[in-house]
C-alpha cells in the first residue's frame, strides 16, 4: 500500500519535495487509524482538484 501512496504523491509533488513526504505520512497515518474510506474518496478529488494532465 505504501508503495501506492508514493507513486500517487509523486503525481502531485516532485520526487524531492518534501510536500510529497508529507501528503503520503498523512495518508498513510490515516489508513493505519483504519480510516480507509477517507483516503480513497480524498484520492479521487485529489486528482479532480487540481485539473491534471496526462504529463
């Protein structure tokens, strides 16, 4: 699971932001205080939020 989480920071942050280190410790904590159904909803209007592209 954490392997997802980083994978989907480094879809918002750089590789070498710290903002990335810190959107998936608040994800991750989340889920270890088995509050799964926030994370994934949070995930989804993640990426609608901020009118992604492809690149």
């Amino acid at each position: 699971m954490i392997e997802y989480l980083w994978k989907a920071a480094f879809v918002f942050y750089s590789q070498i932001s710290t903002q990335a280190e810190g959107w998936e410790s608040k994800r991750l904590q989340l889920l270890l205080e088995g509050k799964s159904s926030s994370v994934a909803p949070g995930l989804r209007r993640s990426e609608t939020l901020p009118k992604l592209t492809p690149q």
